[in-house]
C-alpha cells in the first residue's frame, strides 16, 4: 500500500514548495531546441495535466524532471530539490514515471517484471507488494503469459504498475490511455483519482484524450513549441468552455459600458470585429430586453459553448484571448 500522505488545500504561496518548479528548462539536440525557456509549476497534490501536441516537447521535458535526459539550460527543482545537481537520486527516490514505451522485459511474466525491479530497489515484501499491484492495474490474471504477448493495453497497465512499486510521491504518466479500452480507461482513471486523493500522490499526466483529462484534472499546463504557453486550475478551463454570448450591435463600445452597468457579475470581452462575447452568470433573455431597453440596434445575439478540445487546440495554436 501507498503510504498516506497529508494534503495541504490552503498553501501559502510565498513558501511553495513544488512538487515539480521548471526554471528556464532548455533542451537541444544537435543545435535545434525542442525545449526553450519553459517554466513550470506542479503544486503538491495536483492532478496536472499536460497537454500539447505531438512534438510540442512534453515527453522530453518529462525525461528532464525524472533524470533521463539532461537539460542544455535551465534548473528542475523535485519537491524544492534540484533533480540533477546537488541532489543525486531525489527523482529515483521519490518519482514514478511512464514515459514513452513502458520499460518491459518481454520473456518475462507481468509478475517477474514487478519482481526484477522490486528486488532492484530493494522493496520489502517484494512478492505481496508486486501481487497487489498487479491487482490494481487489473493484470492479476495474466498468469505465466510472457510480457511480449500482451496487448499494447496490457503494456501500459504494467508500466503503470512499475511506475508505482516504489511508493512515489510524484507519478509522472505520459500517454497512459494509449491502447486501453473503454473498461480499462475507467480503470486507470479511478485508480490515479484513488492514489490522488487517498494517498496524496502528485500526478502529472501528459494525455491527448481531453475527456479524460476533463474528468480528473485540478490543473492544466498548455505546451507549444517547447514553451509552456499557459498554466490555469480546471475551474479556470471550465469557465472558458462555459456558455457565452455573442452581441454585436451597430455602437459596440457603448453597448458594451452600458452593459457592464447592468450586469456586473458577468465578464465581458470586445472582439477585433467588434462582437461583444459575455460569460459568467448570465440569462441571454435578460441581456436581451437590456438591448431593448438601450434602444441599441442589434445585429446578432448568440448563445454558444465553446468545446474544451477547440480552447486546447487554440492555445496551442498561438494562445488566442479567450473569455
């Protein structure tokens, strides 16, 4: 079992300590960055997900955080401890990762697998530790079946349960949902939520299915071009995708002071075009007898929700204003 850890919900900001702080992060091979000055901040007890397209440099700033690859420029601090200088084995120690393709040894059973690398690290009761494990990512029934004969499903739950033989304080999974089922999905999702809330594990999950994401996530981390574009908390991104509407009428800015008169719990954005988008708690029929009342002219007055997959891809895409 994964030993219980106390979360901290209310955190003074002036003495953070990060589970992951990204400095000026760099990374080149042969004279081109796939990473450049890429800051980043994981708080102790997120879910954190990682998003950006494929390329954009997730993967390899994950290898940065977990030691596998070295960065050309910048600092990783690991729970306020720098993961390369200073602080050998800080990230073996304490971090779990998925990244790529699980690291498997195909003649070998799932159970052998758990066992090679409990025994390596020395884990007590490597055989109990290794069977519940094996129950938690659902591979308890794989038998003696060699690990080269499993689906690319079975691959990432055993990865998974690599990744967390060593009782970690940070998971760091990329790509989890590749291959899984519908069933499996569900699966993994609920058990990094348990690990999450039980056992206070910080999880970093770099995945392309946003609806899973969507279901889990506390924060979010935008990544283009090697560069963290934004970071938000999930009630952030929910107020983006929330309702808006669209007023355009024939004086936008008088429209829009008067507006902000009347409703000013609502937020209000002037486009390039003149349309004015309003979000926030709002009843398109009340802002529509304040047109009347305003004797403003309109042109359009529309009630749209924008999708969570086209606010990602528009941040990754140049990070566009959004409301």
């Amino acid at each position: 079992m994964v030993p219980k850890r106390e979360r901290s919900l209310e955190v003074d900001r002036r003495n953070t300590v990060y589970a992951i702080e990204a400095r000026g992060l760099a990374k080149a091979y042969g004279g081109r960055r796939v990473v450049n000055g890429f800051s980043m901040q994981v708080h102790k007890g997120d879910i954190y997900g990682f998003v950006g397209k494929n390329g954009a440099g997730k993967s390899t700033v994950m290898k940065m955080v977990t030691c596998l690859v070295a960065p050309t420029e910048g600092e990783v601090l690991v729970f306020g401890q720098p993961a390369w200088q200073g602080a050998p084995g800080v990230a073996e120690s304490r971090v779990g990762a998925l990244i790529e393709s699980p690291g498997i040894l195909g003649e070998l059973s799932a159970y052998d697998n758990m066992m090679v690398k409990a025994l390596a690290l020395g884990i007590p009761d490597a055989k109990e530790r290794s069977q519940e494990i094996l129950r938690w990512v659902g591979l308890s029934a794989a038998g003696k079946k060699r690990a080269k004969g499993f689906s690319q499903g079975m691959k990432q739950r055993l990865g998974i349960g690599l990744a967390l033989l060593g009782s970690p304080d940070l998971l760091l999974l990329d790509e989890p949902f590749n291959g899984l089922d519908p069933e499996g999905t569900r699966d993994l999702r609920q058990l990094i939520m348990r690990l999450n809330e039980s056992f206070g594990v910080t999880v970093v999950v770099s995945s392309h299915v946003l609806e899973q994401l969507d279901r889990m996530v506390t924060r979010y981390g935008v990544i283009a071009d090697g560069r963290m574009v934004r970071e938000m908390t999930a009630e952030e991104v929910r107020q983006a995708c929330g309702d808006s509407l669209a007023v355009r009428t024939t004086q936008p800015d008088v429209t829009l002071a008067q507006l902000e008169q009347r409703f000013p719990d609502c937020r209000f954005l002037m486009e390039p075009d003149g349309t004015i988008r309003i979000s926030g708690p709002f009843e398109a029929t009340a802002v529509a007898q304040a047109l009347r009342a305003m004797d403003a002219t309109v042109l359009e007055l529309t009630e749209t929700r924008r999708d969570i997959e086209e606010f990602f891809v528009e941040l990754m895409e140049g990070g566009k204003r959004h409301v």
